[in-house]
C-alpha cells in the first residue's frame, strides 16, 4: 500500500466531517461575529481557508502567504461555500491520489514577505496542515459560532458542556 492509500480515507473523512458543520450555516449568519473586536472570523471569511487546501502543497514546492490586505473571494450564500470547498476537496483529493511516494517525501515550505517559516516533507505538511488540526479547528470554530446563534451542530462536532448548577456539585 503506497502513502496516497494510506491518506485518503482519513482525508475524506475529514473533509465529510467538516462539509456537514457547513452545511448548518445559515445565509442570514455569514457576516455575524460574536463581538467587532473578537478574534473569530466572520463565517463566510472562516470556510475559504477549507476551500484552498491540500491541492498546492502537492503542486508547488513553496507557498507563500497571502498578505492580509488582499481580498479573498466573499461567499455570499452557503451555496457558494459549500460549491468552494467541493471544489478544493476534488482537486486536492486528485492530488493526494495521484501523488507518489517520492512526491510526499519531497520538502515543501511556507514563506511570505522572503521569509521561509518552516520546510518539511509534504506528507508532514498534509498531516499537520491539511487532515487534522486545519479543518477541524475551522470546523470547530464554526460549531461554536453556530452553538452561539442556536442552530444545532453536528454530532461529529460533540455535544457542548453542560455547567453544573451550585447545587448540583461541589466547588
């Protein structure tokens, strides 16, 4: 079994988890924030990061980062951001797919401004960028902003804590 089968299925998993949170998203919520200064991106600026990942890591030995002045394409309706990370997940799942051993061995690295900030193998990268913490935490970011408005999550996202009552338990 090469490292492509080894990936996809967790990809796919992943990228199914993340696609059901997107779905909850209401179009009247896109631009809502919990508070103008909150660090949480409005919701329709929090899903294009899913919509670009996988493909360039596996098609470019650097990506650089874009400068936080450029504008990113807005999604005005949950049709469109579910359209955007469809597209991201084809082309990045054709990547991982036809990737080979070699190529996820190959360094790759992150830079902006002419600074490289790290440079590790693309398997590393996918791993540590891509399967795991980016969609889940964007993922889980978006449960919270959900959970927030009232609109029910996902079960893959968990159920939120419930507070104990002062009576109910001890300090």
């Amino acid at each position: 079994m090469n490292i492509a089968e080894t990936l996809l299925p967790e990809f796919d998993h992943e990228m199914a988890n993340t696609r059901i949170v997107l779905e909850r998203v209401p179009d009247d919520k896109l631009t809502w924030k919990p508070h103008p200064r909150a660090g949480i991106w409005r919701i329709w600026r929090a899903t294009w990061p899913l919509s670009q990942a996988g493909a360039p890591i596996l098609s470019t030995p650097t990506r650089w980062i874009i400068p936080a002045t450029s504008r990113r394409p807005r999604r005005k309706s949950r049709a469109q951001i579910l359209a955007a990370f469809d597209k991201g997940v084809v082309s990045a799942r054709a990547a991982l797919a036809g990737a080979t051993d070699e190529k996820f061995m190959q360094n790759w690295s992150l830079s902006a401004n002419g600074q490289t900030f790290f440079t590790m193998p693309r398997i590393a990268v996918l791993r540590s960028f891509v399967m795991k913490p980016r969609p889940s935490i964007i993922a889980r970011q978006l449960a919270c902003i959900l959970r927030l408005n009232d609109i029910p999550v996902p079960p893959s996202m968990g159920r939120p804590r419930r507070r104990l009552n002062v009576d109910e338990g001890s300090m």
